[in-house]
C-alpha cells in the first residue's frame, strides 16, 4: 500500500480492520482528528462556499435550519434572518461556534436529537464523508432527511474523486487518509528564533498563530488574519491534502498551485527524501506525530529551496500529523445514496471547489 | 442554549420512542440576553412550537408570562410575540441537565452546550 509515501502524503486508508468496528474507526480516524486540530482547523474555515451561501440567503426569512456537522458554524450566521442550530461530534468544534453566539450542541450525525420534521431546511457540508460505509452514508443522509419536513430542502457538500485542482486522486482509491499538520510551534518558534521563512504562501501560518492566540478561534481575530489568505481556505480540505497515490507523486512535483501551504510543498520534498522517516502506519493511533519527517522537510525547504516558486517554506519544524478518513465521492456516487433513501428528490446538483453537491427536497417521511 | 431549542429536542436513545419529550431540565441556570425580534421567524415557529410542553417548561423554570394556550391571534398579537420572542430566544441555559421522561437518560447541559452524545450500545 503506502509503504512508498513519506508520512504526509496522503494514503489509502486499509478498510479491512476487522478488529475495529466501524465506530471505533470513525472515532480514530475522523472524531478524535477533528478534537485535536480543532482551533487550527477552525482559523482555516471562515470563507463561506458561493453554493452554500446562496443556498442559505435564498430561503425565506424566518426558515428554521439545522447545520449537521457544522464544524466552527461559518454558515450559521450567512444569512441573520434565518435561524439555525449547529451540530458537530466535534466537541472542541462546537465550543467555537457557541463562542461565537450560534446554537450549537454535540451529537452524532447517525443520531440526531431533534424532533421528526421540525426543520424547513438543513445542510452537511464536508461531512458525509467521513462515514466509513456506504450503508453509514445513507443513514447519515436518511437522519437529516427525517428532521427536515416534507417539502423541505437538504443541500450536501462531499469530496470530489475527480478533482483535478490542488491535487489528483488516485481514481482507483475512494477511502483514503488526509493528513492534516499542526503548524503551530513553527510559527512562533519560526518567528522569535532562527532563519527566515520565505513567506511563500503561508496562509496557515498567519491564521493559526492568531488563532493560538485566541485560544478557540475568535472569529474576527481569525478571520482578520486569514483575510489574506482565504482561497486557501476554500479548498480548505486541500489545506494538508495531496493525492493518495503513488503515481500522484510525480503530478505534485508538477503541480503549480501554492495554496496548500502545507501538504504540498512538503510532499514534493518528501517525495524525495523522506522514503526512509516513516511508513504510513496507518493503523496506530490517530494522531501520526511524524516529527521526525517534517523537520526533514524544512530542513530541505530552507537550505535548498529546491523550487522557490512552489515551495512555500511552509513546513513546520515539529507539526504533529494527523490522518483523516475521507470517502472521496466520483460522479454521480452522492445522488445514488439520496435516491436509495427513497425519501428525496434531487433539485440541483454540481461540482464545485474540489466538490460535489446536491440540494435535495424532502418527497416523504415515513 | 435557547429554550426555542430546547422545545426541539428528543430523547434519541435506540428504543426510546414514545414519551420521550420533552426533556426535563433539573438544576438549571439561565441567563437572559437581548436578540433582535423577528416576526417571521416567530410566526413559523408557532408551526413548530410544542406549546404546551413550552408552558409546561417554563412553569417549571419559574417563567410565568406566557398564557396557558396560544392566543388566537398569535401570529398578529405583537404582545404575545414579544413574550414569545424573551422566552424562546432570549432566555438561555447556561448549564443543567434534560433528563428524558421516558428512560431517563441524562444530557448534560455546560457552557449553554447540550451535549447530546450517546453511548454506542444506546444509538
């Protein structure tokens, strides 16, 4: 499998576990990822996605929505006629959106504990896939579909296989693992002590420091700092991603893009040195804390600079490493599993931001 | 949290189906905050609303100022509205518990955050 891949680039994920059940591996893989990264994650979330927005100001003043995997709640305050309440398993997640004065409340998607079509609309953005089965994916789908009344709309955000942007999937490898870095120590020790970083793209860099400061993300603070940086932030998922594929090694040593300020430009260095560090032990604990490995990177990114353009000097000196599980969805895949639930149309569908999204309209509730 | 959100939620324990709302709130700390009213927002709720479950609540809770039963007028009584719109959205739980009526599962209430968590053998 992995074994190629230097700690950082994203890998396929080994479903056959059978030692874990697939809760226990969500809560490894997803669940206890999200509680770690949280107020780096959240400084990287602030921009809402063109399609969710217009989603939410269309809907008629006074709508009642609910958010289901609302992470820090960006989109709970989109539109303030609206009233929405957030969810997330992400209990340091939802701290930051209540901070932020949103409903928001901690429970599993699989078991929502609103009342049978109470809401006029919801949506799951960057959600869905993380359930690790088909069978999961569906229920998460049903559970939303039974709070929403008939007639209601549901609007679902899941990764794309085909994306082509800030990296490419191996297309043969839906369940993979996403690395995501904490770069915070860097920054500051970057700051205070030694050398200079280029300041290349270091979008996260900024974000993150101002969001260490605040503790749990302020959003004004956070969202400031990261003003300049908001691109990034759309293909935010993209922040510490890549390809999972072998072959996909060689594309990133192509690729253009230096938005990723931290996956990217650390794959290509590693890509090339780090074979040794460290296999993808994809099966330990969550958290990979792959020191040894990014401070391989920057070591290299510093004295070399191997290709200054597309090598935002990023790589932090002793980022933990933590894998998340991700289903990437192909063409068509998101649709198949709303129509199996046999309680939805589909309204409108596309591909946007490395996405693929459907608004769905509740048909019946049984 | 609100108490509007509270007036949604259900005891979502796997079996727990029928007398499973609403939830009982014990030892429970609230705070008032000012928000801005919206009539539309309070008229579709009175779709919603569980009103007696709401009066029942709030009894508990020591509010006394909304009337037994919804007034005919409701979704035009800017009185009424006004009431509904401090009950609902201005009146939050800081911490407590809801304690379902049915199986009696206990949701712990912290920094105004339910967290409605379940154990794995009770989803």
């Amino acid at each position: 499998m992995t074994t190629k891949n230097p700690l950082h680039i994203p890998s396929a994920f080994q479903a056959d576990q059978p030692d874990m059940t697939p809760e226990e591996k969500e809560q490894q893989y997803v669940h206890s990822v999200y509680q770690a990264i949280a107020p780096h994650f959240s400084a990287t979330r602030y921009k809402p996605w063109p399609v969710v927005e217009e989603f939410l100001k269309t809907m008629p003043v006074g709508y009642v929505g609910a958010d289901v995997g609302c992470g820090n709640g960006k989109y709970i305050g989109v539109n303030d006629k609206l009233f929405m309440v957030g969810s997330d398993r992400s209990s340091n997640l939802i701290s930051i959106c209540s901070e932020r004065g949103h409903e928001a409340m901690v429970c599993d998607g699989l078991a929502l504990p609103y009342r049978s079509q109470f809401f006029d609309f919801a949506i799951s953005i960057a959600v869905i896939h993380h359930f690790i089965s088909p069978e999961r994916r569906v229920a998460a789908i049903e559970e939303i579909l039974r709070i929403v009344r008939v007639g209601g709309r549901v609007l679902i955000f899941v990764w794309a296989l085909e994306q082509t942007g800030k990296r490419d999937f191996d297309k043969e490898t839906q369940d993979v693992f996403v690395p995501w870095a904490l770069a915070k120590k860097p920054i500051e020790s970057k700051k205070s002590s030694e050398t200079k970083k280029p300041k290349a793209n270091s979008r996260p860099q900024g974000v993150k420091k101002k969001d260490r400061k605040n503790k749990n993300g302020d959003s004004l603070a956070a969202g400031q700092a990261a003003a300049e940086q908001d691109e990034a932030k759309d293909n935010e998922e993209s922040a510490a991603v890549v390809s999972v594929v072998t072959d996909a090694l060689n594309k990133l040593t192509v690729q253009e893009d230096h938005t990723d300020s931290q996956g990217i430009s650390r794959i290509k260095d590693n890509s090339l040195q780090d074979q040794s560090s460290t296999a993808t032990d994809s099966h330990s604990s969550s958290p990979h804390t792959s020191t040894a490995s990014s401070t391989t990177a920057t070591a290299t990114t510093d004295s070399n600079q191997p290709n200054p353009e597309d090598t935002p000097p990023t790589a932090e000196a002793a980022a933990p490493v933590y894998n998340r599980y991700y289903h990437l969805f192909h063409k068509g895949e998101l649709e198949d599993l709303v129509l199996q639930t046999n309680k939805a149309s589909i309204v409108q569908q596309g591909y946007d931001r490395d996405n693929w999204w459907c608004i769905l309209e509740k048909t019946r509730h049984e | 949290m609100r108490l509007i959100t509270h007036n949604m939620l259900q005891c979502h324990v796997k079996g727990c189906n029928a007398n499973n709302f609403p939830l009982e709130l014990q030892e429970v700390v609230l705070e008032q905050e000012e928000a801005e009213m919206n009539e539309d927002f309070l008229r579709n709720m009175l779709t919603k609303i569980e009103y007696d479950a709401l009066v029942a609540t709030c009894l508990k809770l020591d509010i006394n100022d909304l009337p037994a039963t919804i007034p005919a007028d409701a979704a035009y009584n800017d009185e009424f509205l006004q009431i509904l719109h401090r009950v609902i959205l201005e009146t939050h739980i800081k911490s407590g518990k809801m304690v379902c009526p049915n199986c009696q599962h206990n949701y712990i209430i912290r920094d105004g955050i339910p967290n409605m968590l379940l154990a794995e053998h009770e989803v």
